[in-house]
C-alpha cells in the first residue's frame, strides 16, 4: 500500500532461508547483486508513484470503488501469474497469516491512505506514511519477541516524535481526520507486514501477496460492483492511468520486484535503497501535482529517513 503498500514499503519482511545470494565466483556473485539491487530499485520507485497515482484515480473514481476496483484488478494479475507458474495453494494452515496479509495490505493501507489523500496532500501523506518502516519493525519486535538494542528504541521513537511533531504543525496544532486516517494505515499495513514476513519464511514472498489478494478477490468484485453504482464515475486519462499504476504498477508489480530483489540482495541492503521512498514521492508530487512543498516536509522526510537508517545498523 503501500504502502501503498500498499502501499505502501515492506523493509520489516523477512526472506525465506535460501534468499541470499550463493556464493561461488566473484561474476556469480555479483550478477544476482546487480539484478537484486535494480529489482529492488525498481520496487521502490513503483511504491513511491503510489500517491501521486491515487490522486490521479480519485479524479474518475470516489475512493472507495478506487480501492475496490483496484484490488480486483491486482488480484486478477496475481491469479493469473500464480496459474501460469501452477503455484499450489497454500497449506490450510497458512490462510490465517494470508487472511492478515490481505486485511492490512490489499485492503486497509489503500483504503484509509485513499481517504486520507481526500484531504491531505501527497507531500504531507509521503511525510507520516515514511514511518511505516519503523512501524513494521516495532511490531515485529514485539510480536516475535525479539529484544533490539536501545539505539534502535530511540531511534524508533525520535522518527515517531518527528512525525507527530510535523503532523502537529501542518495541521495547526490539532490532529486532522486525514492524519487519522494515516496512523490508521501505519498499524494495519504494519502488522500485514509483519504477518508478511513470517509467512515469507515459508514460501517465496511474492506468493505471500498473490495469495493474499486472490484471497480478497470474490469480496472485492462485490464490492466493485456495489460502490461503482453508488459513487459516480467520471473517466479521464490521468483517473484512468492511476488506477492502472496502483493496481498493476503498485499493488502487483511492485510487490513482486520488490520481494524478488530483497531475496537477491538481502533485507539490509534492500532497506537502504527503500530510504529514497519518501523523498521520492515529494519528488513525484511537485512534478506529476504541482504541489509546494513546505520546508518542514523535505526536512521531516530527512530526519525520519536517518531515524530509520540508525534501526537498520542497530538491528544488524
């Protein structure tokens, strides 16, 4: 969903045992680095045209069917890819985790991230949702048990305290619905995230997302056709372009590159590229929307982004 995941960004996620590079000739070696890093690049980039694009889909949709709508499409390219590799369903024991996945990351980040963008900007969205790295490893400490040091516990709590702190100050002084929105998107996406991971260390991740939204597809295709007679439609290119990007480009693509990349290269080294996420959609939001950004958003972004750098080198 992420986001975005998705909307949205995944850097929690754990790889399956046999997701690191092998090691062999200096050659070997280093032509799976190399396509690692560019899948995992191209990951992040698709992840970070998510909100631009939803601006773009809620100029032909209202935002629910832009999230029905999009969902049914993604799950409908998953289906057909899981066919294609005769992928075999998931052991009984698996639909529960699947179930999380596609609660938090098919259906909760995009939609309370697309209602929140009713209101808020891009630049401020990119800015609290930048969090969402160290959302996901917070709730995956604790759910997992494990005991991160305590530079990696200030550093989660200074990006929280930077977060709130810009919220509070766009907002003047008071928290926003469309901020509300936002932290809701962080704490559902975060623990499909974390639900994720676990179930990436037992099957290849990027049948954690196709399963998932095939998962969510009979609902969503109810839902599809509910609010489609319910929100008007008025199509235009650029509504149409950004519902196919967050659905083929975002929710699938990005997913699948995303995790084929990490598995090549790594968590820790994906994560350092997944850094540029948030700068990149305030990027994308002056140059596709024409927004001003506000000083505090480029440094907010900064400062949340060396926050989350500290939990990556203290975590390894």
């Amino acid at each position: 969903m992420s986001t975005q995941n998705s909307a949205t960004t995944p850097t929690a996620i754990a790889v399956t045992a046999t997701g690191s590079p092998r090691t062999g000739s200096a050659g070997a070696a280093a032509e799976p680095g190399t396509r690692g890093t560019l899948l995992a690049g191209l990951g992040v980039i698709s992840f970070s045209l998510t909100f631009p694009s939803t601006v773009w889909g809620l100029e032909s949709f209202g935002p629910w069917s832009l999230v029905a709508v999009r969902s049914t499409l993604a799950a409908l390219i998953a289906g057909a890819f899981l066919l294609a590799g005769r992928v075999p369903l998931p052991e009984r024991r698996h639909w529960a985790g699947l179930a999380v996945v596609a609660c938090g990351v098919v259906i909760g980040f995009p939609l309370l991230t697309t209602l929140a963008l009713q209101t808020s900007t891009t630049s401020h969205a990119a800015v609290v949702v930048g969090l969402l790295p160290l959302t996901t490893a917070t709730l995956a400490a604790v759910r997992t048990g494990r005991r991160p040091s305590r530079t990696f516990w200030i550093a989660a709590v200074s990006g929280a305290v930077v977060v709130l702190g810009f919220t509070l100050q766009q907002s003047g002084g008071a928290v926003s619905t469309g901020d509300l929105y936002l932290f809701g998107a962080l704490l559902v996406c975060a623990a499909g995230y974390t639900e994720g991971g676990r179930l990436a260390t037992l099957m290849p991740g990027w049948q954690v997302i196709g399963w998932a939204l095939v998962l969510c597809l009979p609902l969503m295709v109810v839902a599809s056709a509910v609010t489609l007679s319910i929100e008007p439609v008025h199509l235009t290119a650029h509504g149409v372009i950004g519902l196919v990007w967050v659905a083929a480009g975002s929710t699938f693509f990005g997913l699948y590159v995303w995790y084929r990349g990490m598995a090549a290269i790594g968590i820790p080294k994906a994560s350092q590229l997944q850094l540029a996420q948030p700068l990149l959609t305030l990027f994308w939001s002056v140059f596709l929307l024409g927004e001003t950004l506000p000083i505090a958003a480029p440094v907010a972004a900064v400062a949340v982004l060396v926050c989350i750098a500290v939990t990556q080198r203290a975590k390894s």
